[in-house]
C-alpha cells in the first residue's frame, strides 16, 4: 500500500469519533469526518483535514460517492454508532477501494442483535442475565412475573428503540407500569425484538468491558477495565470515567464468544458483575470503537493504530498486556459525580494516568467547541 494515499474517514464527529481522529493524525495520516451535524467536536480537530454534514438517510449514498473518487482508494472507513456498522457491514461490496473496519454482516449480526449474542454465550458457558423473549403482551406479563420486580424491557437490536425513546431501556417496577412500557416498546420495535430482563443489582462501578482488537481466533490488542461511572447513573449510555483494571476471566469470556463467531474487527465485550452468585455477566457486544476508547494512549493498547496499519499492508504487533490507565470525560462527568454524592454512592477515582476525553493542549479547539456546543449536545443527545 502506498503510503501516502492513506487517509481515514470518519463517520461521526462526537467524542469516540474524535478519538479515531486523534490516533489516526498523530500517525501522519489525513482525515475527513462526516456527521449529520455541523455541531460535532471531530470536525474541529487539527487532524481533521476536511468535514461532510450528510444526514442517515444520504449517507449509502454518500459513501458509495467516496468509493467511486479516485482520492479515497486506500484510505479506511470507521464508524462510530450501531447503524453505521450495520450500514457498513450489510453494503461492504459497494465500497470498492475503501478498507472496511466492519466485519460481514452473518458475523456482526451476532453481535449487534442481543437475542443471538445471548444464545451464543450461553452455548459456550459464558453467564448472562435472566431473560426471556416473549411472543405478545400475555406472555411478556408471565414472563416479568417469573423475574420479579424491578426488571427491565429492552430491545434485541439497540439503534431504532435509542433514537426514538432516548435510553436503552425501561424500567418496570409493577404490571401496570411494565405493560404500559411494553405496548410503548413494540409501537416502535417489532414484537420478537423485546427481551424482558432481571436488574443486575449494584451501581455503575459493577461494569466491565474488554476492549479488543480481534483477528478471528487471537487477540491483537487488548484491554479490561472497569467502567466506573456512566450517565445516566443506573443505566447509562455514555461512560463518564474509566480505569484498566486485570480480570482475567473477563478477558477469557471475551476470547471464547470471539473465537466462536469467528469475529475480525475492534469491539467492546461489556459485562456486569453480579454479587448474588459472584459472576460476570454478559451485557453486550458492541462490533466498534466505544466511547471510552482513546484510554488506549496512556495504557499503550493502540486499537486503531494497530487495526490501520494491518488493513493498508504495514507492519504491526500485538499488544496483548497494558499499563494502568484512566480515561475521564470532564463536561458529562462531573454532573455524575455531583449525582453520585447526593445518592450516596463512591466517587473515588484511582490514580492512574488519565486520559482526557477533549481536552488536549496540543489539539484545543475541539474542548472550546465542546462548551460552545453544549446546550446542543444536551438537548440531542
């Protein structure tokens, strides 16, 4: 691969996106971002050579233009969201000369819809949560009555439930509430997509992650960590503040689903800690980067670094240990902690290395813009 015709396109401009910005341009590469919004932190980066607002419902389109110019042969697309995967993995043979971070869709599908994740752990010993998947609104009741409340409703496939409702979940607490919450569900999702789920007691300091970069039966890169806090509090979709921590059995569920579904890419493999029968269970598979990602320049896991370099023909190595490390998001974080105190809850961050997830002396403009752009970012996201 010529080396100069690298590049990476980005797909996404908020805080994970920005991360892949930063590695990629530190490498000496150029990148161009493409968001929906010109109100993205990634487009403000001094990597980032040029930026494309193109809103979901362009952006096949968009892309399939990318991989007809000339200037884009070579260069390594990465997205930041479920849809983007899906978008990427389902039209992978529409790409021509661009290099897909996404693996096939038989194989991401696995990951991105829960219903088959959970059977595949379960096929290979990996504990999950208790959950069920009911066939309409009788047997969903019958199904929250063996759980016991609080539980909660979720989908099997992440993307349509979060853009419309705003969370990932809902939390029952009695049948009345959970039949309600059950109707608004499949208004929206279809009726074999619900799961109805026990609550894993414990805040958000019982959620761990594997970061990995994955190469069909081995790791490449690898991390575990603890993700110590999150907004919203109990059921977040964003990760305030992270630390390394070393588990090793999470690591090892990790290489057993891979290695079973034979999965080629980056991901995060997120568990949550159960106290009742002092277990890790298997939350979900998230087939990309994630939020919290860039931890990677201070535990020297270089997941995209790495990923770049094998899929444009240059040398590479494994990373397979990590030095303790933190990551922290300044702007979500603190009203977290604010939270946590009042609710009573350890804000105690270890003492690792931190690395900020915008802020940056050497690259500043994205933190400036992050603060301008903040009741925008609020209020849609």
């Amino acid at each position: 691969m010529n080396k100069e015709k690298c590049g990476a396109i980005v797909l996404g401009g908020h805080v994970q996106a920005l991360g892949i910005v930063r590695a990629i341009g530190r490498m000496g590469y150029p990148v161009v971002v493409v968001e929906d919004t010109k109100k993205n932190i990634a487009r403000h980066s001094k990597y980032c050579v040029q930026d494309f607002v193109v809103g979901n419902r362009e952006l096949s389109h968009f892309i399939t233009y990318l991989s007809k110019n000339a200037d884009y042969h070579g260069w390594v697309i990465f997205p930041t969201n479920d849809y983007h995967v899906e978008l990427l993995s389902r039209n992978a043979d529409r790409l021509n000369g661009i290099l897909n971070t996404t693996d096939s869709w038989d194989i991401i599908e696995k990951c991105y819809n829960k219903k088959l994740t959970y059977s595949i752990a379960s096929s290979v010993e990996i504990p999950v949560p208790e959950t069920y998947y009911p066939l309409d609104a009788d047997d969903a009741l019958e199904c929250a009555r063996k759980i016991g409340y609080p539980l909660i409703i979720k989908p099997a496939i992440m993307h349509t439930f979060y853009k419309v409702f705003k969370k990932k979940v809902f939390k029952c607490y009695n049948d009345s509430e959970f039949l309600s919450y059950y109707d608004h569900a499949i208004n929206v999702i279809p009726k074999n997509e619900i799961l109805i789920q026990e609550i894993i007691p414990g805040d958000s300091s019982n959620q761990y992650s594997v970061g990995v970069l994955y190469d069909r039966d081995h790791s490449l890169v690898t991390l575990t960590a603890r993700r110590k806090r999150q907004h919203p509090i109990d059921f977040g979709n964003a990760t305030t503040f992270a630390e390394t921590v070393n588990i090793p059995e999470l690591k090892e569920y990790a290489d057993r689903i891979l290695s079973t579904i034979k999965y080629k890419g980056i991901c995060e493999v997120e568990y949550k800690y159960d106290h009742r029968d002092d277990k890790y269970k298997l939350l979900e598979i998230n087939a990309r980067t994630w939020k919290w990602h860039s931890i990677a320049e201070k535990a020297g896991t270089p997941f995209i670094e790495t990923y770049f370099n094998m899929l444009t023909g240059q040398n590479y190595t494994e990373h397979l240990k990590w030095k303790d490390s933190s990551w922290q998001h300044v702007t979500t974080d603190i009203p977290v902690i604010i939270n946590m105190i009042l609710r009573g809850y350890s804000t105690r961050n270890s003492k690792y290395p931190k690395v900020h997830a915008v802020i940056d002396k050497n690259d500043p403009l994205p933190f400036i813009y992050e603060l301008a752009y903040l009741p925008f970012l609020v209020k849609n996201r």
